[in-house]
C-alpha cells in the first residue's frame, strides 16, 4: 500500500504524462474532455496532480484511448 506522499506522487506523474501526451498530440483540454465525457476542470486537475476522489481506471483507460496510447505509458 502506497503512503500519501508516495500517492500524491504517483498522480502528479500520471498527470504529466497525460498532459505530455495531450500536447504531443496537439489535443486541446476541452477536446479531450469532451471525447472522455469529463469536465474541462476535472482533466485540469488530473493533468496537475491534484488527487481526486473519482478518478478511476475508466475515467484512465477513456483518457489513453482517446490519446491513442497504452495505459501503461500513462500509470507506469
């Protein structure tokens, strides 16, 4: 079991990557919200870390394949 800051980590780099994916891509917040069915502001807080009560293995798997990438590249 992760500790709170060994969990605060693990979103902030999930964050990154997801936000480092998006950009990559030329994918604007709102588009991929809008693809994901999440608000703009709730994919704000993921791509900075923010702990959030909700994010899911849906909410990720729905964000990789809208990136086109593998969630692996996204949580590892």
């Amino acid at each position: 079991m992760l500790n709170q800051s060994e969990t605060d980590e693990l979103f902030k780099r999930i964050g990154a990557r997801i936000m480092y994916y998006r950009r990559l891509k030329g994918v604007r917040q709102i588009d991929l919200a809008m693809e994901t069915g999440i608000s703009e502001q709730y994919l704000s807080r993921i791509e900075h870390g923010e702990k959030s009560k909700g994010l899911s293995v849906y909410v990720l798997v729905a964000i990789a394949t809208a990136l086109d990438v593998k969630l692996e590249e996204l949580i590892n």
